[in-house]
C-alpha cells in the first residue's frame, strides 16, 4: 500500500504524522511513505532526520489584519494557493496514493482537498480542543475527521464523521526510563519549565525572579529551557544580583534535547498549552501549570488548557497575571501538596488514549478496505 502522510510548519504537526508513519512502517514494512510539506525548516529537518521522502509544495496561510504588508501577504496566498492545487493534483498522479492523512498545516488543504476530489480515502487529525481554520474547511469533505478530545463533535459539520482517537506521541513518551542523573538529590522535587523554541519574550522576562526566589528558598531543582533568548535571561539574572547558577537547583539550557526523559523525570511541568505539549502530559500523567499564548489564532491554547483544567490535571494561569513572585508562590504550594499533585497525575492519565498512531491506522485501513476504487 501506498500512504500520503501532510504535514507542516510546527513540530505540534509533524510529529503526530512521523508516530503516524512509524505505526504503518512496523505493521507493513513493504509499504511506501511519502510526506508532503510546505517548504519550511521544521519539515525539511525533522521528516529527512526519520528516514522518510519528502516533497515540499510552498503554501500559505491568510493574514487577518487590513495593513499593507497582511494584504501582500494574502495577494501572495492566493497565487501559492492556485500553484499548491495543481501541484497536489499532480503529485497524486503520481505517487497514487491509498489513503492521505493529514496532520495540520496549511497545506493539508490542497492536497486533502484533491485526494478527496479523487476519491481516495482522506483523514485529517486535529490535536487541538477547537479546530484551526484548515480542519474546518477540510472537515466536510474527509472521510474521516480524527481528534484528540471527546466532546467536540458538534463542532464539526458531520459530527458522524469524527472520531476520537487521542493525539499520538513520540514513541519515547510511551517507553519507561531512567531518570538518573536529571533529578539530583533524592530529598528534591524536580520543576521543568519550558515556553517553546523561540522562548516566549515575555515568560522569560519573568523567569529570573523565579529563578531567584528559588535559590533563595532552596526550595527544589529545576529545569528551564530558554529557547531564542537564553541571553537576556542571563543579563536579567545577574542585573538581579545571581551570578552563581548551578544545577541541579537552576539548570538553565536553551533547549531540552532530551525532553521524554527530562518531562518523565519531572514532579511538575509549567509550559505553554499547544496540542502536541497536552498530549505528552496526558500521555505521561504530569501534573502541570498551564500558561496559554495569547498569541495563537482562535484562542486555540486555552481551550486545550480547559481540558486538562476541567479534568483536574492541571492549573491554568492567565499570562497577564503571571509575575515570577507569584509562579514561584504557587508552584511552592503545590509541591508541598502531594496529595494533590497525585491526583493531578491521576486525572492526567484519564485523558490518555493508549496507542492513539495505532487506533488511527486501524481507522485508515478500515477505510481502505471498505471505500469505493479510486478514480484514476
């Protein structure tokens, strides 16, 4: 069989399509997998590094202001647009695929949009509590719209095309590890806080005194990853007056490489609320302090939030009302509360969907085998 896996742009999208095509992989070896991205970085790193082809057509989204340069902007996704629909036509034609999944990303809609067109088997996975604007328009036309959440099904034009499945995850989310060496001395709960490769401007100005607060109280060890602007972070910290940082108790990287063992390791995790991060706390039952951006379009992060929220597994904390002091206050409290952090971890875990690549294939090869010839 032949599999047409798109995907594009974040992290958030490829890497529920590579456990995607992971599961298919393993199950039937002799399968061909193609990826279709939109010619950023993110895709032509991570898809080559996993051992997959992959064909970059260049696609867009729309600017929702009315400046000047939001007007080129969608002058120009208009015309990528018009390209990326006779390029997916094409290479259609070409791989004839058996099924396409997509996994979000603007240019899940051209090439969803043609598949389906051709009548080959379509699904589109949302990750997200709310669909983007690309599930949306997609959602009518798939075969099947696959989710992360239950409960939402109203949300989409034919509700009786969706179907829960969870968000899959990286491989190492779901394998036991070892976590010595990243937690330090026993006595000591373990914080990992992170805000995304660019590092959130914003969360980082606050970092510092939280930073500070804690080497002053000795209060736990914890990880902070910077992202982009592990810079200023420094320079504010010693404008604070901390010239000595030290692991485990301040164990400041710009990014976490090795972030399953570090999260598995972790007591309590405070990060951003995007789809791909709810799914590896559910995933792992982490006890979390959620910090939605404000912005991501259609209030997408603190809808994911609410479910952890809602569910009992996590704090959520407006960003306009979070100051250092009052991050440190709270996570303090919470870790001298094991009661409650255990049933945070708890009610985590209820959210998880166990195998969620492999519910999907299944759903995909269901599909397949029932679905009308394509037309050719």
């Amino acid at each position: 069989m032949k599999f047409l896996l798109v995907c594009g742009g974040t992290a958030g999208h490829i890497n529920p399509a590579l456990s995607i095509a992971s599961e298919i992989r393993n199950r039937m070896p002799e399968s061909e997998i193609l990826f279709a991205g939109a010619d950023r970085e993110m895709e032509k790193r991570l898809i080559p590094e996993a051992g997959y082809d992959l064909v970059n057509i260049k696609m867009s989204g729309l600017s929702r202001g009315f400046r000047l340069k939001d007007i080129v902007h969608n002058i120009k996704t208009v015309w990528n647009t018009i390209a990326a629909n006779r390029k997916s036509k094409a290479l259609l034609k070409r791989f004839k695929p058996d099924a396409v999944i997509g996994t979000g990303g603007y240019i899940c809609y051209p090439v969803l949009k043609k598949a389906a067109g051709m009548r080959i088997p379509t699904f589109i996975h949302e990750s997200n509590a709310y669909p983007g604007l690309t599930v949306k328009m997609l959602s009518p036309i798939v075969n099947k719209v696959l989710v992360a959440f239950k409960g939402h099904e109203n949300m989409y034009k034919k509700p009786e095309n969706v179907v829960h499945t969870g968000t899959p995850v990286r491989s190492e989310f779901n394998e036991p590890a070892e976590a010595d060496g990243i937690t330090g001395p026993k006595d000591k709960q373990l914080v990992v806080t992170f805000w995304g490769s660019l590092g959130a401007e914003r969360m980082n100005e606050m970092m510092p005194e939280f930073i500070k607060a804690n080497l002053e109280n000795n209060c736990f060890n914890h990880i902070h990853a910077t992202g982009s602007s592990s810079d200023q972070l420094k320079k504010r910290l010693h404008d604070l007056g901390v010239t000595v940082i030290n692991p485990p108790a301040a164990d400041i990287r710009d990014y976490i490489d090795d972030m399953p063992t570090v999260m598995k390791a972790a007591d309590l995790v405070l990060c951003r609320a995007g789809g791909i991060t709810i799914a590896e706390l559910i995933a792992l039952g982490k006890p979390a302090i959620l910090i939605p951006s404000q912005y991501v379009p259609d209030n997408i992060q603190p809808a994911n939030a609410r479910q952890l929220q809602n569910a009992g597994g996590a704090l959520v904390i407006p960003e306009k009302e979070c100051t250092g002091e009052t991050l440190y206050k709270t996570v303090a409290a919470l870790l001298a509360d094991r009661d409650k952090l255990n049933s945070m971890a708890l009610a985590q875990k209820s959210l998880s969907v166990p195998n969620a690549a492999s519910r999907i294939v299944d759903i995909v090869l269901r599909q397949c085998r029932n679905d009308e010839p394509k037309v050719e």
